[in-house]
C-alpha cells in the first residue's frame, strides 16, 4: 500500500476509536453522576433500617465510583493517545507532500566546524535532520545526529539496515513509540540527574540501624495512640510522644530534602520511558541488533519498565512532601521520608549498574524508527550495497532527498577506483552544486544505516569531506579565501595520510584572481591524483578538463549544460559526458541590463 493511502486510512480508523472513546466518556460521566445520587438516596432512604445498611450501601457504591473513577483515567488517556496517533499520521501526510518544516530543526546538534554539515545542509531548516528525523527524547535526537555526522564501519551499517527493514514494516509499533514521547519530551537533563544520583554514596542503607528503625518508629508511635485511645496512657505521654517523634521527622526530611529535590519532577518523564521501554520489552524483534538492544531492558528477575515504574512510584510518595495535609501525619506516623529514601537506596543498589543504558537504548530505538519511518515514506529508495574496496560509488537514479520529487531530476555517478577525479563543468545555475549536494547527502544517509534516494546504491565505506559554502569570519578576522585555504589544508591533510575519504569541491579556490585560481587548482588535482584521492571537483573553469589529456586515467570529464532559445535559459539539470561548450553568463548579465 502506498504510504499516503496508509496513513489517510490509518486517519480513518483512529478517528472512528477516537469517537467511541469520547462516547466512553461521556457514557462515564453519567455513570458517576447516578452513582452519586444512588449515594445521596440510600443515605435518605437506608437511614431508618439502620446504619449497618447505609454503610454496607456507601462502601460497595463508593466501590463502583472508585472502579469508574479509575476507567475513566484510562479512558482519557487513551483518547490523549490516539489523538497523538492521528497527529503523528496527519505529520506524515504533510511530510510526503514535503511540507516538513514542523519538525526539529536540530540546529542545536550543528557543530562550528565539521568536515560536510554545513555545505550539506545537515542541520537548520530544510535540512536533512529535520526531514528525517521522528524521535522523542533528547538522547534520540542526538544519536540521529550522531549517526549523521559520523560515518559507521561497515558491521554496524549492516546491523542497522537489518534493524530499519523490519521496523519498516511495523508501523504502528513505531507510532507508538512516538505517541508515548508527544506526552513528555524525556530531557538529558533528567539522564544526567539520575545518573549523578547513581553515583552518589547511600545516606542510610550503609547503616545497620536504619533497616530496623524504619519498622521500629511507626511501631512505637502508633502503638503509644493505640494505648491512648484505649485508655491505657494518658493524652500527655501522646502530645510528648508525637513531639518527639516530629523532630525526628523533621530529621530525615532535611536528609530527605537534598535527593528529592534532585530528583523531582522526573515523574511525568519516567512514566514516558517506562511505556516505551515496556512496548519494546513487549514486541518480538527478529534482526540481531534490535533483539540484543531489547535482551538490555529484560533481566533474569525483573524487566526494565518494571522497574521505572517502581521508581515512579516511590518519587509520586515522595513528592507527598508538596502537600502539607497529608504529609505531616505520615511523616509523624509512619517516617515516612525515611521509608521512600530506604526504598529509593535499595532501588539504586538494584538498578544503578543498568539503569543509564535505558536511555542510551531507547534513543537508538528512536534513531532506527525515524530511519525506518524515511524508508517506509520512500519505497522506491534503495539500501546501499557497500563493498570494503577502497574507492568505490555506483549510482543509479540519484536524487536529492530535499527536494520535491516532482521538481527533482535525478543522475548517476560511477567512480570504481582510487585516484579518479569526477570534474564537472558546466553554465551558472545548471545544477553543478545540486549534484555534487545529491551524491554528498546520500552518502552520508548510506554511512548512517539509512536507505538512500536512487535506484541502486553501490558504496565503499568513506568519510565525505566537501568544500563547498565558504564564508568569511569577521569574529576570527578569517577572509572568504582563508577560510578557504583552511578546508583545504584539512582536504590535504586527509589524504596525505591515506584516510579512505570521499571529496566534494565546488568551485574552488574562488577567492582569488582567475591565474591564481587556475594554477592552484591545477596544481591541487595533480596532487589528488598523485595522492590516489577520489572525488568530485565543480567548476567553470573549462581549462582544468584539459588534464585529462596528461592524466586519462584518473580524470573523467562530466558536464551540466544550458539550452538557449530566443535570448531565454532553458536547464534539463542532467549530467552528460565530455566537457561544457556552452557558458549563460553573458545571457545572464544582459537580462539585468548590463550591455555588452
């Protein structure tokens, strides 16, 4: 089915939920309201038999309350849910019409440097990331940044396509695991918070008298009220009882006050990564890298939601503190703040070896799930074939993942040894840039365990370095030619040490006058090809393509041309053989008016 028809049915069918769940409850609604008044009545009426008869009618009514109470809580969150799933479907739609913008932009990942993410448009808008990526939490959206920036070896590229095929086909399952996330945004601070909690030593499980004072205390005080109330002590021993105990109350809520400020409002995220962990826990996963990534949350004597959840629990007691009311006779009874750190040392000493990697998992299920939301978008795409032969790149059908298919033209490309040279030459707007970003961007989903925008996709293992946008930095008194100078020392730099890297080069060298800018580059592909470098070169300089004569081997010569028709530009935007004849500049500057 294609993926538009299955998300508008998917729409469909979720909407249909969505109104028996609003019909559910209002169905509820009612249910409560007539158990109130069967309350009210059986008070008026049941009064005279006896109140042996209205207390056993308000326990097994105030029963029914609480049991609708309860379903109606679930009601609502499952028409909270399925409102996400509409939601996620509806993002889908517009993301296959290459309305996408909604999505993060994930500037936040964009290094100051790095050797292609700039000139690939990785981060910002309308980028790759934000086309891409599907996850929930902060760790997934790094690990998808990860991947993108840098390139896998070729066993964990295996792992993942096997990992992206079978989530491709389970996409409710991924859903799902976006649904969860739209409730609450799991924050790396929040990591980070618990796993410096962790690492903290115990404040009372290394005591030998904790364990036991914990049963003691309540002990002694509510048997102390319970003589009382029978008439054994009198209310002084009581008041100077519960004093005492108060102050000791007030002890351990100061040793308390320190962890659970650390960790509070970490409930509404662990109950997030309690679901998903427990839906991962839950599905059958075939290929090896999602089996092993989910043996992580299932141990010999618990499973890993279960065990959030019992976290959840004992901070939910916790944050008990919040409510005055309440808190003040539990802790005064019961110690109740030494009770729920005991409880929380005793989780930390179960879990705090485990506990960090329920993260670090669930955002690579997250970053598998957006490559397999991509590769279900885009059926027609293919998964790289990569062959450990340094150099090597066959393509067929390559397009532009950004832009729309409808407007996009796609080429090949075929460099099957190290030390060739693609040059390209070609008319200003001919589509030289947009090539070289095509191959450059694909390449760099192939390297993440994605499937690419071709046909056929055919890939030795590289790192693409490209220099391509280059801008002056007036912070760092950097000119345009510098700084472009700099990328290529780190061009150089690569090569000369052998690292089996990929170079994409736009016009290079542009920052100085057309002599200079000829010999240096000259000089610079010379030194390429003596080095075994393989790559792309775009030019206007026609001149270079003369090196094929003194270099057959390792230069091949590729062009992108323009069509002319009664003064007016016309641009197919595909890549032939041999070098450009025909240059638009001059056509160019006189539609602006400049006379020539």
């Amino acid at each position: 089915m294609p993926p538009a028809n299955y998300y508008t049915e998917r729409i469909t069918v979720l909407e249909q939920q969505l109104q028996q769940l609003l019909k559910k409850k209002s169905i509820l609604g009612w249910l409560r309201f007539i158990v109130v008044v069967l309350l009210i009545g059986a008070l008026y009426l049941l009064l005279p038999l006896g109140w042996m008869y209205v207390a056993l009618a308000a326990v097994l009514l105030l029963i029914a309350f609480t049991r609708l109470l309860f379903t109606d809580l679930r009601n609502k969150s499952n028409i909270e849910n399925t409102r996400h799933l509409i939601a996620i479907n509806e993002d889908e739609l517009k993301a296959l019409a290459h309305n996408y913008f909604h999505f993060p932009t994930g500037i936040e990942h964009s290094p100051k440097e790095h050797l292609y993410a700039n000139d690939l448009d990785i981060f910002g808008r309308a980028s790759l990331y934000q086309y891409i990526n599907r996850t929930g939490s902060e760790m997934g959206g790094g690990v998808l940044a990860n991947w993108l920036l840098n390139p896998a070896d070729t066993n964990v590229l295996q792992q993942r396509q096997h990992a992206v095929k079978e989530l491709t086909d389970a996409t409710e399952w991924r859903q799902q695991l976006q649904a969860f996330a739209k409730d609450k945004k799991i924050q790396t601070a929040t990591q980070q918070r618990l796993q410096q909690w962790l690492n903290e030593a115990d404040q009372f499980s290394s005591g030998k008298y904790w364990g036991w004072l914990r049963f003691v205390l309540p002990a002694i005080i509510l048997t102390i009220i319970a003589l009382n109330i029978a008439g054994i002590l009198p209310y002084q021993i009581r008041n100077m009882a519960l004093l005492l105990f108060a102050i000791i109350a007030y002890f351990f809520a100061k040793k308390a006050a320190p962890v659970h400020l650390h960790l509070s409002k970490m409930v509404s995220e662990l109950e997030v990564l309690a679901d998903s962990v427990e839906l991962i826990e839950q599905h059958i996963f075939k290929s090896d890298l999602l089996a092993q990534m989910q043996s992580l949350f299932l141990q010999k004597n618990y499973t890993s939601s279960k065990a959030l959840k019992e976290l959840k629990k004992i901070l939910e007691r916790l944050d008990l503190r919040f409510n005055p009311v309440v808190f003040v006779p539990l802790a005064i009874l019961f110690q109740w703040d030494l009770q729920q750190v005991l409880s929380l040392e005793k989780w930390k000493q179960r879990h705090h070896e485990n506990a960090p990697q329920w993260f670090e998992m669930l955002a690579q299920f997250e970053a598998l799930s957006s490559l397999a939301t991509l590769s279900f978008n885009h059926p027609q795409w293919c998964f790289p074939i990569f062959k450990q032969a340094h150099f090597f790149i066959d393509g067929r059908q390559i397009g532009h993942p950004l832009i729309n298919a409808s407007k996009r033209v796609d080429n090949d490309i075929l460099i099957n040894s190290k030390g060739e040279i693609m040059l390209i030459t070609g008319s200003n707007m001919a589509g030289k840039s947009t090539y070289l970003r095509s191959i450059g961007i694909n390449v760099v989903l192939a390297m993440a365990g994605s499937p690419v925008c071709a046909e056929s996709f055919g890939l030795s293992p590289v790192q693409i370095i490209s220099s391509m946008r280059i801008a002056d930095n007036l912070e760092e008194s950097t000119s345009t030619f510098y700084a472009e100078l700099k990328k290529l020392k780190t061009v150089i730099d690569l090569v000369n040490e052998g690292a089996p890297v990929f170079i994409l080069l736009d016009e290079i060298l542009r920052g100085t006058n057309s002599l200079d800018r000829h010999t240096g580059s000259v000089a610079l592909l010379k030194q390429l090809i003596k080095k075994d470098a393989a790559g792309i070169i775009a030019t206007h300089d026609v001149e270079l393509a003369k090196l094929k004569e003194s270099y057959p081997e390792n230069i091949l010569n590729y062009h992108f041309d323009a069509q002319v028709s009664n003064d007016e530009l016309y641009f197919d935007y595909k890549l032939k053989a041999g070098v450009c004849e025909s240059l638009n500049a001059s056509i160019l500057m006189k539609k602006i008016g400049i006379e020539l």
